[in-house]
C-alpha cells in the first residue's frame, strides 16, 4: 500500500515513538524478569518463578511489531492505512496473547509432570496428553479469533475444514491410530510411567508415552520404542501391578531312595518354605516317576513381588533342601541311561574280546 505524503516532522517522530517504545519495552522486561526472578530465590512463592517464565514468552520481534506499530500510528494515514494497521495490531496482539498462554500450559503440564511422576504415575502418563490437546484447543481458538476480527466469514470456515478433515483423516489414519491408542493408554491405564512391564520378547521400564509412541527402558540399558497402535495389539504383562509371586519348582530323587524317606519328603519341603520369611506354603507333592528319578512338585508364593527377593528366598530353599537330603543320605537323581543288548548281539561282543590278543590289548 502506498503511503500519502507525510512531513519530515512526522517521520521523525514515528522513529523517535519507535526507538523510545523498543527501548522501554526491553528494559521493562529484562527489570521485571530478574526482579520475579529474584523475588522467587529469595522467597518461598515459587509461583513468581514461573511468571518468570510465562514473562519469557514475549519475544524480540512481538516487541519490535509494538513499537512499530506504536510509530506508525503517529502518522496521518487513509482510512484504508488504518484499517490495515488495526489489523496489525490484532495479529499481533492474538498471537502474542496464545504465546503467552501456551507457556502457561507448558510451565503448569511440566511442574505437575514432575510432582506426579513419583507420587501418582497413573495422573503422569496422561498430563503429556492433556498438555498437547490443550496446546492444539489454545491455537484454535487463537486462529479463529484472528479470523473472526479480520473479517472472514467461521461458519464458511468451519464447513470447509470439516470436508477437508475427513481427506486429512483417510490419509493419517496410522498416526491418527497411535493417537487414539494413547488416548486408550491415558484414560485406561493398563500401564503407567515406572511400571516394569514385558511385551513379547522385550521387558523394561516405561519412562515416556507419549501421542505415537511409548518407550521403555530395558534391563540391557537400551531404549525400546512401541509404536501405541502396535503396543496395544500385544499382550501386555505388567509386573509392577504384582502383589505376591507363585513359584512352581521341582527336584527329583534317586530310585533307590527308601519308601519311607520318599514319604517324609513333602512334609520336610514344607517346614523349609514355611520357615522363610514372606513365603506362603501352598503344596508339595511326589508328582510322578521320571526317566531317572521320583519326581516331586513344590508351589509357594513369594508376598512381596520384588524379582531379587524371590531369588533370594529361592536360594534360601535350595540351600536348606539340599542340607536337609544330605542330612538323610537321600541322592538327588542324575541322568542315567542303560543300553540293553540282543542276545545275538551279546555272543558276538564276547566273541569279539576273546579274538583280542594280549599284545593288541596291550597296544
């Protein structure tokens, strides 16, 4: 657009309005952050802190379009002139206004982020999601205020976006899916941030879900990464959920292990697993006769699900069976294979080491 003919008066002064606004409107905004900032340190109002914060989403060239337009405006301008530069002004002031906003929801969806993630893990898994659907909601609205203000018609808008959405839709349908899994993760929760879970093959701890993909941690130390559409089509084991583990076990003794021994058996399994402490005895049994050994069957429960107490209390058990049947000279059995030849087969193994002479042996 062309400007009318403006005296060199005017010119300066919209500069001098320019130079004076930037300048005040810099120094306003690096005073009052350190003061907050400050005031923050010093006291316990951490919310000063994150005015801070919010206070740091005004940026360099939100301020320069200001003090611009604040020159501008001490101009004599046509009425079509002032017409664009309200519409400046409005841009503007909407867009910085959703900056704004939007740091207010990322300063509050971090802070509760990290307050949650140790005391509520559930409420964590889904202040991500929150965070975006309220982001996207924010610019949105930011959008259509701006058009509304400028002049075009929303209704017609929203209309057009809806046809347009369905094309979009068909064409992201597999992002749209990792989206609505995670919406299905968040309000279902079969799983949250910590919890140790195993799909498949692969186990570890989850540390992020987020619109498309959850990532875990594995016990190697690498990070695996789901897809949410494919996470939620496995089976899923969350083992953080775990109240008390069930151990099954078996062991096996020699043949020739006398009745009664094999009869006291089960009795003296219980009085070892009953002895350990967070263990509930639940059966022993002389299960069957395997290829080399009588084979018994113990299942107790472990009442607290930690992995290494398990394993602690199972070598516990080990150790006081193992000292248990050596204190009764009961063998556990071995491996034993017996190879039973025909009678054919015999006479000519015997007529083979009687054609062996004495020097061959001796070779």
């Amino acid at each position: 657009m062309d400007l009318m003919p403006m005296p060199s008066y005017d010119v300066m002064l919209a500069a001098v309005v320019f130079i004076a606004v930037l300048a005040g409107l810099l120094a306003g905004k690096a005073l009052l952050t350190r003061q907050l900032r400050r005031l923050a340190e010093a006291s316990r109002f951490n919310v000063l802190g994150y005015v801070a914060q919010v206070l740091g989403a005004t940026r360099l060239p939100f301020l320069c379009w200001v003090a611009l337009l604040a020159g501008v405006s001490q101009l004599t301008l046509n009425p079509r002139q002032e017409k664009w530069l309200n519409y400046a002004w409005i841009i503007i002031l909407v867009s910085q206004i959703a900056l704004w906003a939007n740091r207010i929801v990322t300063v509050a969806v971090e802070r509760a982020f990290e307050r949650q993630r140790t005391s509520n893990p559930a409420s964590a898994t889904h202040l991500m999601l929150a965070g975006l659907v309220a982001r996207i909601v924010l610019w949105s609205v930011a959008v259509l205020v701006t058009l509304d203000n400028l002049g075009f018609n929303i209704t017609t808008l929203m209309a057009s976006l809806g046809i347009g959405g369905i094309a979009v839709a068909l064409a992201v349908q597999n992002i749209l899916g990792d989206i609505f899994s995670s919406v299905s993760i968040a309000l279902d929760k079969p799983f949250v941030i910590g919890d140790f879970i195993v799909v498949d093959s692969y186990m570890g701890t989850v540390e992020y879900v987020g619109m498309k993909t959850t990532r875990i941690r594995s016990l190697g130390g690498e990070q695996i990464i789901f897809s949410n559409n494919e996470l939620l089509k496995n089976r899923i084991r969350n083992y953080k959920r775990m109240q008390e583990r069930r151990v099954l076990f078996e062991f096996g003794v020699a043949y020739e292990t006398p009745i009664e021994q094999v009869r006291a058996l089960p009795g003296i399994v219980r009085e070892i697993v009953s002895s350990q402490l967070q263990t509930r005895f639940d059966r022993a049994h002389f299960k069957g006769y395997g290829d080399s050994a009588l084979q018994f069957e113990v299942v107790y429960f472990v009442l607290d699900p930690d992995f290494n107490k398990y394993m602690d209390i199972q070598q516990a058990i080990n150790l006081a069976l193992l000292e248990a049947l050596a204190a009764r000279e009961v063998a556990f059995a071995h491996p034993v294979r017996m190879l039973r030849l025909a009678p054919e087969q015999m006479r000519a193994a015997a007529s083979h080491l009687a054609a062996i002479t004495p020097a061959d042996r001796a070779a």
